[in-house]
C-alpha cells in the first residue's frame, strides 16, 4: 500500500538557515505518526512545506504514491491535507459555523451555505465524537472546544491527513485526554494523523510511529513501541538528557513577596482571584498548581501591575504596595521584580520587533541603552547577542525578526531577558509552555540556580510534573481560592484531588 504521504530530499534554506536538509520520510495511511525534535529543529519549517505555506527548494511530495505540487493551502486541502496550528486561525467573534464555512462558503447566499454547512458539522461530530454547539461564539469557548472546531474545519474541507502542531500546548491534562481519544477515533477510521509535539510522554501515549528531527534533519524514525522516553530525549538533543530536576534541599530566608487577602477581578467583572494570602522567600520557589481558568493568571498580572487588584495587600522587599491603585510595571522592574508573562505572543513580546528590541524591551529606559532620549542600538545588540547565546536561542542573530523563531526559542527569549538582569523576585508564568526537552532541562536549571543565589521564584505551571520537580513549596488554586500547601513529595493523585477542589474535609465528610 502506498504511504499517505511521502516526501522525498525535501530541502529548504531561508537564507544562511538551512532549515531542512534532504528530509525522507514515509507515514502510512491510517496511523498516527510523531515528529519530536529540539524547538528550531525544522519540524514546523516541514510541516509548513506539506501544508503550502512555504515551497521547498529541492525535491518531491507524494500524496498516495502520487507526486503532487503543494503551491499553497488551497492545493494542500485540494490534495486532502489539513493542518491544526499551535496558536489556532478561529475568528473569536464568529460562531463555530460562520469559522468553518469561512473560504468555503460554496454559495454567494450566505444563508444557503450555512444550512448546508451546519448539516455537514451534525454529520462529522456524530461520526467522530466531536460535539460542539454550531452557533455558539468562538470566543467563549474553552480552548479544548476551539481546538475541536480547527478539527472540524480540516474534516470538513475533506482532510484524509491532519497535521496537528503541538496542541496540548494550551490544553489542561483533561483537556488533552479528550483530544487523544478523538484521534484515537479518527485513525481507526481510515484518518492519517501527523502530531508535532515535544512532550515525550504523549509521543508513547498516542502515536504509532515517531520521527525525530535533529538540526534539520530525521535521525531515526522507529515504532513507538521500540523506543523509550530516554532514548528519544537523547535522539532529540544528541546528548544524554536529565528527565529529572538535580537541586539540594531549599534554605528559604527573609520573605521577599507578601500577598495578603489578595482579590482581583477580571475583565468581565467575574471575581478570580478570592482572598489569596502567601509568602515567597529568598532561595525557595513556590509553585501554584491548579488547572487553567481557576485565578492564576489573573494573580500573576495583578501582581506584575499588569491588572488592578479589587482588596488586598502587597509587600515587595518589605516595602508595601498599593495593588488597588494603578502601578506601573516599569518601577515594579526598577524595584527588584520580573516577570515571564504566560502567553509570549500577547505579553511578552512584540513579534515584528527584531531580537534585539525584543531582548531589551521593558528596559529600553535603562542608561544602557538609552542616551539623551535616543536609543544606542549598538548597545542593544550586543545585548541581546549575550542573552541569546548564555540561552543558546537558535538561530543566535539578533537582527532576525521574532515572529521568525521558533516557539520555544521565542520563550528563550523572555526568560534570558527577565532572568538575567538577577531579579529580586521572579513571577515565572509556563515558563516551558511550547519547549524542547533539551530547553525544559536548560530552563529548569536557570531557575533553580536563580533560587541558589537567593532569589525568590513564584512559579504558575499546568504542568504538574514541573511544579512537583521544582517547587520547594506547592500552593494548590481552585476557583480563585488557595485551598491547600503541600510538598514536593505530593502524591499526584493527592494534588489532582485538590486541583478539583475536593479538600481534606469534604473527603472526610463523604
């Protein structure tokens, strides 16, 4: 039978970056198939290539044995491929139908097409399990519900291969268990899936066969049955990796963050953050742990002045602050405090900014860099160029517009930014949200350094695992309440318990 897809010397340079070095690779129909590999890898870059968003320089396409001309995505769906992209394509105030007709509407009376769309959507979620409100708005849907109408978008174009780009990304575990079992779904029908993730651990939970890429190229492909965690990792990265977080036990000295009755509301008016008191000392790192949507975010910005809190109060080195009032982030900087923000694209950078700008930015008023009102440019790079290299960002070229880096080296970025200038105090949101197994290790030992040198870290991951690796003390949110503190030690299922807001107590009532 002939592959699903096969490419064949597919080779791709943007400029002096060679992306992709004569890639072979054959995925069989019906299976899903894994590509893992280090973020800058070329994994996107060929994802993009089958997807029509760029061309190759050299070689061949085959789509069930037959050569075809990928140009664009219209000859990419034409050919039967879709794709479900990390960050999603959604317009949030359109209905779920009003996105999957969008560009294919097949009648210029708009109200024709949606009835013959809205047929089609009944017919796909009831053959693939895929139940979603066809006029509910985009917007107000959880993130594992728009991840399904992407789905649904490809199926109903006539997708038969389905690249999906790292999309547990912005899932929560459950979230991510669902999405599983529709692929599960799709490939025992005849569906061809091709997942890109760098989460290992998924790669040996869902797929058949996996890939891995290592500076443009493959290296090995192999059953995923035959092939351990370890192994991957070290396929991955070209050296043995450290699965596990190496630190000595904390020694916590004066407090250098106090929140006490700590309540924020957010855009909507909805109260998520309900009275929330803690400490974070110098040389520990506090974790919160709770699934997304119960107040974490909304703590990190109220503490970060990026939101006004509604009560409460904050002391910062012992020096109150006012979280009521408006603050600015700029003198929070000033006095001690940094903060990797959760979501790279829309708080910590500005993507058609160059590296440069982007290394420097929030310090841009800093007599380093700015002189009489002007910035030193000369100043900046250099900068920057430190930055990328002490974090091993790839490709190192500060002048290289952000939005060209890949994901995990764009949270590189953030954190060399943030984490080098020896912050007093680190608010540290998903910090390997989107990054390579090699970069988790990298990323892990900067902050557990940071906390050995004194600092104190406050840490907000949907990653359990990073939490329970890296937290000397756990804080457990649920519905905008810290309803628990362990440690480390936890037992998972004990924290999954109070992450669903099942206390002590109420067990013991039951």
């Amino acid at each position: 039978m002939a592959a699903a897809i096969e490419l064949i010397g597919i080779d791709k340079s943007f400029g002096a970056v060679h992306a992709n070095r004569d890639i072979n690779l054959a995925v069989e129909k019906g299976t899903i198939h894994g590509i893992v590999g280090e973020n800058g890898a070329g994994k996107s870059t060929l994802m993009s290539i089958i997807y029509g968003f760029y061309q190759a320089d050299r070689g061949e396409i085959r789509v069930d044995g037959k050569s075809v001309a990928i140009a664009d995505t219209d000859a990419a769906i034409a050919a039967g491929i879709g794709m479900v992209h990390q960050h999603f394509m959604l317009v949030e105030n359109f209905t779920v139908v009003e996105n999957v007709m969008l560009g294919a509407e097949q009648s210029p009376l708009l109200r024709t097409g949606i009835g013959k769309v809205r047929a089609e959507l009944k017919r796909l979620e009831r053959e693939h399990g895929l139940d979603v409100d066809p006029d509910a708005v985009v917007g107000e849907l959880a993130v594992g519900l728009q991840q399904r109408v992407e789905i649904l978008k490809a199926l109903y174009r006539g997708a038969e291969i389905l690249i999906l780009d790292e999309p547990t990304g912005v899932l929560t575990p459950a979230e991510a268990d669902q999405l599983f079992a529709v692929l599960r779904e799709l490939r025992d029908q005849g569906k061809t899936v091709i997942l890109i993730t760098h989460k290992l651990r998924e790669i040996k939970a869902i797929t058949d066969t996996v890939s891995v890429m290592r500076r443009g190229e493959i290296v090995a492909t192999r059953p995923t049955a035959d092939v351990s965690v370890g192994e991957l990792a070290e396929l991955m990265v070209g050296r043995r990796v450290l699965l596990t977080v190496e630190k000595r036990p904390a020694a916590p000295g004066a407090v250098k963050l106090g929140v006490r009755g700590l309540s924020v509301r957010d855009a909507r008016g909805v109260r998520m953050v309900d009275d929330v008191s803690f400490e974070v000392r110098a040389g520990e790192i506090v974790g919160i742990a709770g699934v997304a949507g119960n107040g974490q975010s909304e703590l990190l910005e109220a503490l970060g002045g990026i939101r006004r809190a509604e009560a409460g109060t904050i002391e910062l080195d012992g020096r109150a602050l006012d979280p009521v009032a408006s603050r600015d982030p700029a003198e929070l900087r000033r006095r001690g405090l940094a903060h990797v923000p959760e979501d790279r694209h829309h708080m910590g950078l500005v993507l058609p900014f160059e590296a440069c700008e982007n290394a420097v930015l929030g310090y841009q008023r800093d007599p380093r860099f700015s002189k009489a009102g002007f910035l030193d440019l000369a100043a900046m790079r250099q900068e920057a160029q430190e930055r990328m290299e002490a974090f091993d960002v790839r490709p190192p070229n500060n002048r290289l517009k952000t939005a060209n880096f890949s994901g995990g080296n764009q949270q590189k970025l953030v954190l060399a930014r943030e984490m080098e200038r020896g912050p007093s105090v680190l608010l540290v949101g998903q910090p390997t949200r989107g990054v390579d197994v090699g970069a988790i290790e990298f990323i892990h030992r900067r902050i557990v350094a940071m906390r050995d040198e004194g600092r104190a870290v406050l840490l907000v991951s949907v990653e359990l695992d990073e939490i329970r690796a890296l937290s000397d003390r756990i804080l457990v949110m649920f519905a905008g309440r810290i309803v628990g503190e362990r440690g480390p030690g936890t037992d998972e299922g004990e924290l999954g318990l109070l992450m669903a807001g099942v206390s002590e107590h109420r067990e013991a009532a039951e």
